[in-house]
C-alpha cells in the first residue's frame, strides 16, 4: 500500500492528467485505487464519476480540505491498495498536511519558469517539513507535458536547476500527447480510447504503461530484486 500526492502550486502543471492515468493504470491492473481530490473544482473526481465502463475498483473522494485530508487518507489507506491525492494548483494548509502524510510525492513540473518556482515551493516544505519535524518524505519530480520531439532550451533549464539541488527525477516523463487530453473528453482511460480517433495513441499508451510502472517502483524497497535473487 502506498499514498501518492501530487502537488505543484502552480496550475496546469499536469497533476490531474497524472492522478488519472495512475489511478486507471493501477485499476486496469486490478489493484484496489482511492482517489482524494482536494480541488473544490473536482476535475479528477468528475472524470472518474463520468467513466463510460467504470472501474468497480477505483473510487474516487471529493472535497477534502485540511481538516478532514488526513482521516481520509488513513482511512482510504485501510481499505485500498493504493491511495492517490489530486491537490489544487496553489499553497495551502491541505497541501502541508497532505505531503507530510504521503509515502510518496511527485511533483509534475512543464518545462517553463512558472511550473519549476511552484515546484520549488514543494520541495521547500518538503524540506522545512524535514528540518523542523523531522518527517521524511520520499518525492520525485516528475517531467511533464514534454515535447515528443524537441528538447527545448526550457526543459533544459528545469532540468539543469533540479539536478544543481539534488533533486530526484521520476525515471518517467509524461509526454504532450493529444491522448492525454482526449481521454478526459471521451471520459475513458487512454486504453479505452479509439486508435481510429486519436493520434499516436499506441505510443501515448506505451508512456502510460511506463509512468505507471514508476511510480510502482518507487514503492519497491531500493534492494528489492538483490534481496529477491539472494533467496532464489
Ligand atoms: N501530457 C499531457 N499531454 C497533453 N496534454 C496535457 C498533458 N498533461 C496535461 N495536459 C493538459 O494540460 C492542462 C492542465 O493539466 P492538468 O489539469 O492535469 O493540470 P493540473 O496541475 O491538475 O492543474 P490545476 O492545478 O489547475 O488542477 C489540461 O488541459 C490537460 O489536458
Ligand atoms: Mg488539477
């Protein structure tokens, strides 16, 4: 079991797009998905309520807040397999609450300015928490939005100040694909889209596939696959 947040302060960074593809990736997978989505415009939990052939194994929680976010995280905690919070793009109590209550935090980041400072803001409290509570947080940066051709000058940029703070990059970036956006119009998941309406989608698939595999990574315990061929 494992709580995912995915926070940025600033909007549009791509969280729901990743909350969304998780949570139907790992429910496609037959794992047992709770969604908590703290955004009061409910995008996350409109979709999955919207979902042509729902997933009787995702479940989906609206209009969490900073009083009631972490009972519902312990509690969602007890009965699913995994637990994915959706927060809003800005700095809130919620959000504090939420990253010190998580196992896992992935910060999606564009590559533009705006998206690497509300990054930052993350990973700042991600450290305060650290220095002056002591709780660690295990987080990552996740690329997102990238450009399937093109490295630009930009991405670069983001890539060059995270790595100057030592900063853990998700092994997995979510490319721009037309998929990812189309999979919230037709309210399906990007495996339920049509290849006949959608562009790329065999690839745009495939991305998805891997970010989840990532993220189910970071769950594993670093020496995992040492440990498990020392007892074969
Ligand atoms: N990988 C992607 N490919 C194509 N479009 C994307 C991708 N990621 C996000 N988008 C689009 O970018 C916009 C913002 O994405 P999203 O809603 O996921 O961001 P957010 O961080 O949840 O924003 P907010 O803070 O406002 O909740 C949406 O229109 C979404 O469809
Ligand atoms: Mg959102």
């Amino acid at each position: 079991m494992a709580i995912f947040t995915f926070a940025n302060t600033k909007g549009g960074a791509g969280k729901t797009t990743a909350v969304a593809l998780l949570a139907s990736g790992l429910a496609r997978r037959g794992l047992k998905v709770e969604v908590i989505d703290a955004d009061p415009q409910r995008w996350i939990s409109r979709w999955v309520e919207a979902l042509t052939e729902p997933f009787p194994n995702l479940k989906v929680q609206s209009f969490a807040t900073h009083t009631n976010i972490k009972a519902r995280m312990q509690a969602a905690a007890a009965r699913a397999d995994h637990v994915i919070v959706d927060l809003p793009g800005a700095a809130s109590r919620c959000m504090a609450i939420c990253v010190s209550a998580s196992d896992h935090v992935i910060i999606p980041v564009q590559g533009c300015a705006m998206d690497a400072h509300g990054g930052a803001q993350v990973l700042e409290l991600i450290a305060y928490l650290k220095e002056k509570a002591d709780i660690t947080v295990p987080h990552a940066v996740m690329l997102s939005r990238v450009n399937p051709l093109v490295s630009t000058r930009a991405l670069n940029a983001v890539r060059t100040m995270l790595e100057s703070r030592g900063v853990t990059l998700l092994d997995v970036s979510l490319v721009e694909r037309a998929a990812f956006r189309e999979m919230f119009d037709y309210a399906a998941p990007v495996d339920r889209l049509n290849p006949a309406r959608v562009s790329n989608l065999v690839k745009a698939q495939t991305n998805a596939e891997n970010f989840v595999d990532a993220c189910l990574a970071l769950t594993r315990p670093k020496n995992a696959s040492a440990s498990a061929l020392c007892a074969a």
